[in-house]
C-alpha cells in the first residue's frame, strides 16, 4: 500500500496505448494523450475566461489531468463493445468506479481517500469545466486521427475518428472557445499540406539555375 | 462486404498486444500467440493420440488457431474487469458473441457463415480437444510470464500470472498430456539460468590460461 | 534436450523478421505469417470441400503450421541467393534438411522423433494440401507487400514481391479456392482507396454546413 | 501562423525522448514526463494545503505542465555542456528565451501573447509552487532512472542520476511534501524487489506439491 | 579510465537519433550516419583521385569517421539554437573541444592522446579532404530528407532540411565530386516515383489477361 | 543504373540487423557494427603502428568499411548454415561473390568498377590489415554479446558467442594490437559491475543521513 504505487502507476499510462489493434505510424500513449488534452484544455479556458466566462482553474486541470486514470484498471475496451447495450454500458461504468474506488481504498492513506474519489470521477459533466473537457479530448482525438490520415494511412477507421471527433465538438459549438477552434484554428489544420514530388522536383530545378546564374 | 475484409483483418491481430500497460521486455501479438498455442495444442494432442485417446484434429486445429479472434472486436479487457460481477461476464460474453457474428454477417458470403460461426465459438469446453486448447493457452501464457520473469522484469505481476497459469494447468492434471508437461517439461523450464556474471570472468580466465599453455 | 526447447523456440520465431534489410512501414514476423498462412489454408480448403473435394484437415494444418520452422535454423536467406545455382539450391535443400534433423534428433524423445520429421518436412507437394499451402503462402506475401505499397512505401521491391505473388497463385488458377480468390477477394482488395485529402476537406465542409442548418 | 502549429507541436513533445544517447529499457517523452510532473505536483501540493500551506493552484499546475516546453526550440543539451561555464548557461538561458519568445510572436495571436509568455516563463522560482515543481520534477527522474537501475541497466549513468535527483529533493527538505515523499514513499520504493530465481522454483514447488496432496 | 570505455561509447551512438523531436517514418542513429557519410566520401574522392586531385586518404577517413564524435558529450542541439548568436556559437564550439579533450585525459593513456586529440578536432577545414566531409555530411542529410518526402511525411521541415543540404553543396561545385553528384547521381534521386496505386489495378489486370489468354 | 541507387543501399545496411531471430535487448545494423569496426580497426593500427608495424590505412579502412556490404545480397545466413559442408560453404563464397560482382555492372559507371570489384573484395586475409580487421570484426561482436549478458539476458547463444568470439582473438595473440587488447582493454570490461540493489538502498541510506547531520 503507498503512494509509491500510486507515483509508480503513472509510468503505466506511458505503456498503455490507444487504439490498439490497428496499424499507426505514430502510436498515443495514454500519459502523452493526458498531456496534450491538459495543455488543449488551457488554452479553451483560457479563451473562456477572456470572453468573460468564469474559469475554476483548479477543478478543470483536475478533470483534464485524471480523465482516463482509470484505463489502468479497466484496460482499453473498443468503443462498440461498450455501447454494444445500455445495460453493459451502465454495468461497465459500474465496475469501472468500484475498480478504481478498490484502488484507492488499498494505496491511499486515509486522508487522501476523499480528495481522490472525487478527482478520478468521470469529469464530463455538463459545468463549463467539463464541457471544456468533453471538447478538448475530442480534439486531441481529431488530431491524432488527423496525423495518421496526412500519413498517409489507409484504414478507413481514422476518416470515422475524425468524423466523429468532429461532430462531438460542434455539439457544444454554442461555446466561445468552441467557435473559436472551429473558426481559427480548424481552418489552418485543413490547409496542411501533403508534400508533393513536383514541387520537389521543382524547388531543386530553381536552386540549381539560380545558382548556376551566380556562378557565371 | 467480403472475405478481402476477413483476410485483412488476420493482420489486425499482429497489432493487438498482449498485456498492454504493462513494462514488458518482449511484446507478443494476438497472432503470434495463436501460432504458438495452436503449435502446442498439436504436441499435447500428439502425446493423448500416444497414449490412447482419440484426438479430432480437425476440431483442435480450429479451436486453437481461432481462439483469441474475437479480440479484434472488443480489444483487450482486463480479467478483473470482466470477472468483476458474474453479470458482467455474463452480459460481456453475450455482446462478444453478437459482435461476432454482427462480422460474420456483415462480411462472410451466406454459404459461408454457418462454418465461421461455429469456428468463432467458444472454444474451452469439455472435450478433449476443449480442454487442450484449455491447457495450450495457458502454457503459452505461462511461458510469456516466464520470459519476463527470467529477463529481470521487476514487475510483480508476472510471477501472478505464472502463478495462476500453472495452477489452472494443474486442473487438468488428470491429462496425460498434462502430466508430460509437468514431469518433462516444466523440470528443463525450472532448470534454466540466468547466466551469471562470474561464470563470464571464469570462462575468460579459462580460455586465456588455456592459450597460454598451448602458445609456449 | 527436450521438448522444453522446442517450445521456447516458437518465441524465437516472433523475433525472425520477414524481408529484412528495406524499409517496412511494418513488420511481419514468421510466427504471424505462419498464423495467418494457416487462416487463409482454413478458408482455401473450406472452398474446395464445398466444392466437392476432400481436404485432409490434419494433413493440411500440420503443413501450413510447420511450412517455415525450418528458417529458425537456416535464418533468412534472400531468394536470389538460394535460386543462383540448381546446385547452391540442392545443397541449400540438403543442409536445411540436415539441420532440421539435428534438431530433432537433439531435442525430441523418440517416441516423438518419426512424427516431427514427418511435420517438419518440405510441405508444398503435389496433394491438394500442398497446393494449397503453395496458395496460401502466397497470398499472405500478396496481403504484406499490398499493405507496403498502399501504405506508401516507394521501395519498388514490394510491386516486384506482388507481382510475383500473384503470378505464383496464377499457376494453381485451376484450383477452385484460387478461382475464387481471384473473382472475389483480389477485387476488393484492389477497390481498396487511399484517404484523400480532398475527401478530408470535403467531409469536414458538409459537417459543418449541415450542423450550421440544424443550428438555426 | 496560428493556435493549430501550437496544438499541433504538443505533439512533437511526444517524439523527444529524454536522456538520448544511452541505452535504456524504458523511453521516456517529454509529453509523458510534464505529464508525471503535473501528477506528481498535484500530490505534493495536496500535502502542503492539507498542513496548513495555501497552494496557488492555477499557477502550480501551469508551471508543471509548461516547465520543458522550451524543448522544443532547443532540443536536449547534455546538462555537463549547458553548466561547463556560467557564461555559457546564462547566453544559453537567454537564447532559450529568445526562441519561446520568437514561437509565441509568430504563432499566438496578439491577444495571447502575453498569457503565454508569461507561461512559458522559467517556473523554478522560490515560490511555494515553483519549490513544487523543482521537487516533483526530481522525483519523476529518481522514478525513471530507479526504473532502470531496478531492470537491469548496467549503466553507471543511471545511479549518478538517481543520487543527482535525491540529493535535490532533499535541499527542500523543510517543506512538509518533501518531509511526505522522504518519509513515506521513498521507503517503499526501497523495498521494490527483484524477482528473485530461487522464489520461482521455491513457487512451482509449492503449487506441486499442494496440488498433489489435494489430488490424493 | 581506459580505452574499454572509448571502445564502449561507440555503441552510445548506436542510441543517440539525429533530428529529435519530429515525426519519422525511419530513424537515423549517428553511428549509422557516420558510417554512410566515411562511404559516401570514399566515393568523392575516388572522383576527385581520378580527375587527378591527390586525396590524402588517411585523413579523409579520420575526418569522415570521427566528424560527428563530439556529439556524445554535447547530445543534439538544434541548428537555430546553435546559430541564434554568434557569440554564443563560438562559446558552444569552445565548449564542445573542452568536453572532448576533457575525455581524451580522462579515458586514454598518455601515449594515444596527440592522436586522438588531433583526430576529433573539427574536420571541416578548407583542404580537399575537408571539403569532401563537408559535402558528404550535406549528401547524406539530403538522402534522409528525401528518404521522409519520398515516403509521405506532411512535415515542411524535411523539404527545408533537402533545401539547405542542397543549397551547401552547390558552395562547392567547382569540385569535380560535386559536378559528378549534381550532374550524375541527383537525377536519378529525382526520378525516383512513388508506387502509384493506378499502376498496381493495372499490372493486376494485366497479369490476368495474360494468363486468361494463356489459359485457353 | 547508377551511384544513385548504390548511396541508396547504404540505407538498408540500416535495416539489417545482426543475429535475427534471437531476443535481444539491443539491435545492431550492420550499418552500425560496420562503423564500430572500423573505428575498432583506427584504434589497432594505431597500436601496431606505435610498436613499428608499417600500416596502409588506405586500405586498412577499405576493408573495414565494406567487409559486411555484401549481406546487402545475401541476406543473414546462420554460421552453422554455411559451415554445415565444406563444399556448400565453397559454392557460398562463389554465389556471393557472383551476387557481388553483379550489383557493380549494373550500378556502376565502367570507370568505377574495377576500384569497387576490389573494394568489395573478402578482406580478411593474411597481411597486416586483413587480420586487424579479422580482430576488430571479433571486438565488436565481443561487445555485443557482452552488453546482452551484461543487460541480463538468458539466452545461452550470447555466452557462446563471446567465448567464439574471444577464441578467435586469441588466434592473433602475436599481433601487438591484440596484446594490448587481452592486457589493457578486456580487463577492464570484465570489471563492469552490474548495478546492486542492495548499493542502491546503501547509497540511498548515506545520502539521507548525510543530509540529515548537516541539517542540525
């Protein structure tokens, strides 16, 4: 019992990655998934909170930072399966809270008990904080599928990821930082390029005549 | 729709990792532990046909090799998950089924799907070639476990899993097959050395002194 | 000695690679080959009984399980080599035989000895099983130098190893699992697409113009 | 220019492995590590505001999970050449501060700017929160390099880094989350074991010979 | 102290990965690096030799080997950094002769110190043979840029890195390597092609057809 | 045809790993072991070179950069393969030097070919160079082996190995190079220590009370 396996769980989530059964070129572990979603979650309540939205800071890094904690004990179950029926799914969020709440009870001390139930709870609720939260897991999503597709990766799961990643965020789309992602930073993703061969083919033709001009 | 889609997915299972979020030296696919059991179900079929019984090869051959298929379909879930509550599995079971053959339907031509059902069932039942493939798979478990465990993996969790393994081998020890694994296998397993670091100074010292002797 | 051995040795051909030496987007060990090598031998032969033949189920299994053990003696030798001569490629043939030999003969009691060198012999004769698992292993190279070049792998290697392949499979064309390879699974292997960048942008667009409508 | 090349460099966090150049079992990112941080920050702060001590925590975690951002521009400069002479450590700061500066002009609309520069700030300040993110930045390498040293890994390097961070922690040792970790966490992670040979003979034999008076 | 430890370091380069921080389908280690660039720079100046230049070939190789050694006591530090200042370029250059003759002390008897302190000196001077290093450094960057564009990463940097190789070794082409290289190697590089998916359908077909005709 | 494609190959010495189908807790490119040998190789002439020996580097580091470029065509063929008769182990040499010889009238210009017919020549002959490089071969393949027993792998291959490897050194003991290296270089790899546990809490506990003195 002890902390110690607490801190040394986390190093878990580095060996635990998403989307397992299909060919990436870049694999997501759960602790850099965390990461980024944390960072992502920053940067909406930061535009929250300037246009005039009250930010509880602390409760939003909690829910962003803990969001999948729990995927060390229930391991990575595929989408379909849970929502296969609403009994599983009610039945599976269920055990995934007892799992976790056994966690607890075994590794921390008591006086910790508390403050971590209550952190490691599904943070998605409908506050502002977990509605940023809903969003910038989503968009971490649409990213990582957005990378395999500009990869070049032929699974058609990563076009449905994106799909669907993108319909959840415009369900909140009556947000600031919603529209914001959606009018200012959406827009520059899809101008990422592929680079082509031509322009290869095409940038060597000019360095070389350009020099070849100086060179006379 | 079609067995294109079949045939691609065998490869799904070389990207399926067996244990996630775990520290691991050497990962092992889904697939690669289809081979392996499915080679070791045809040793222990081999001694059982020796010693007498009949063995329908056809049958283990079948359930050996498709016995972790429909992982494609629900990922990985961790046992305590599924033995949560005898309900839990039970309805967990029911929607990996359904997911099956959902698959089956959606991508096996009609003549075809009555053979794939039945080759996608649950195969540990309590036939002789069951409880082969019963036994198979925890051998192959039991040596992964082993692997870490003779590599230095500090992991506690892999001398449980041997642990269990071997007990559940233990069940069947009433299997002649079982009884060669315990007297003339599991002896050479145990026997295995790390190779100790003075052994390496002593054998250097050997052949050293040794060419000293035949150079004068 | 002993069977112990030959288990551990099944671990080591998850760590042999196939074709090694190019850029692979992704790797293919001679476990999973040999796995998937026997799937598609099971779907083969579900063709041809269908059809009216008799499949040797045992027979079958045992040749595609066993087809490329032999390589965790000899390692991988690239094709030209073994083909430079009739004579290199006899004597190649004699040596693996040999080798394989030893190793049973080394390791297996010998009670087991008769039936491992009947299993470890050259599978890919003239019965329908042999055919067969010509067939199959085929197919399955087709499957990994496909994934390659679909992947975007520029190595021209992989269109040379397809072309092959299916020139290969093209030989048994008489066989009624080849016919039925080749009218309805290699079509929808070839219908496979790329993900556009366009499609990307213009699925993005329809998203979000459809949800603008709803929103009002 | 655009919040996307910001979201979309979070991502290249996860392809900068810390301690390049060495052989390690166990890579670590720098997503993955500002992850453990931000973790193991929340836990430290959690001590000091349960003995009394009023964490900011906006500021705590905004430290933590910015505090190796500037990574990025710098790539990973061995410690011996950033400290070989003042001089050079103070142009270095400098230049560090230039380049984040730089991204966050070109990148950050103006209406950021500011927020992020000053995010993007050195956290190691002698504040609570920046004593913080000192001590929970050192237990995360102490964790990684126990990781190896615990594995196996040869290496000299990994012990000098595993005293290198200790001994930092214990310059804060006035602070009640230092007292915490010192008394109560770092005791246990001693008592981590090997997997000790012996126990896992010891282990089978027992399983055998319980199994087998059961049996009788 | 020893030359065990300087025969050991070498293999540290087998883990130190150039360009960190950025998505690649294929990594580079720098011992890989210097071993191809020794190659390339053999064949430069067996052009040069030929079009009558005397090549000092001793020093061409020490230079071509030894040219990236200093790398295991600085690690990787990025270009811009590097340049972000001149005067902090010549403090960072000061640095690094430091840390290398720091180890020639520490690790090589007295005998060997003159020589190896003059083999890692900077060997891109203005001799013939410095300028071969400097252009076969530049012909390797510029295969693994274009290695990454050929294989499809999205990443601009690549193009920018094939920009500058190229643009550098055009500084030298009154040297006859690099007139052979621009005028005899880069347009083969060029022609290069992407498999195209249109050619896969079409081989396929025509490898049908032909043997539909053969077939009748 | 061209240089083009043999720059081009030197990339896929990059892709062949050296004993394939063992686990290894290190892979070795042949494009890394070429490098490791050939610096090997600076450091033995250096020696012999101090103690009067009359080295031609030219050539010395022909052979060591290119003795391994022909597994390009071979691929790995296992030691016991090629030596099972010495008639196959003839017709070997002859089809890889066949395979050789090939690749150079394809690829190279007539006025290069017969520079590289010789460069790529068996080097390992009688004179001063070929032995050197013979030891130096034997060195690296000596460190590798000792850096997996070092890391604690089990597999008994990597003990025979080093001993093979060790033999075969010996066999030169009348070179200086090889004396320096049994009487100043191996004994201190035989002094590397595998890190204690029990150092660990050691130094651990030294720390803390150290600490703890100074804190009163």
């Amino acid at each position: 019992m002890g902390i110690h396996r607490y801190f040394k769980s986390l190093s878990d989530l580095e060996n635990l990655f998403r989307c397992p059964g299909k060919f990436k070129y870049q694999d997501h572990s759960v602790a850099a998934h965390s990461f980024k979603v944390t960072k992502i979650a920053q940067f909406l309540g930061t535009v929250e909170q300037m246009e005039g939205e009250t930010v509880d800071w602390k409760i939003l890094y909690e829910k962003a930072l803990n969001h999948d904690y729990a995927e060390l004990f229930t391991g990575d179950i595929k989408t379909p399966v849970k929502y296969a029926s609403s009994e599983l799914k009610g039945l599976f969020s269920q055990v995934e809270q007892q799992l976790t709440q056994k966690f607890i009870r075994e590794e921390f001390p008591t006086e910790f008990r508390e403050v971590y139930i209550e952190r490691f709870k599904e943070g998605k609720d409908d506050t502002l904080e977990g509605k940023i939260l809903s969003v910038a897991d989503k968009i971490d999503l649409l990213y990582e599928s957005f990378g395999e597709i500009q990869k070049g990766n032929p699974e058609p799961l990563f076009l449905e990821i994106y799909e669907e990643a993108l319909m959840t965020i415009i369900l909140f789309k009556e947000m600031k930082s919603v529209q914001y992602f959606l009018n200012d930073i959406l827009p520059d993703l899809l101008q990422e390029k592929f680079i082509p061969h031509d322009q290869l083919s095409q940038m060597t033709q000019n360095i070389l005549s350009q020099k070849d001009e100086q060179g006379q």
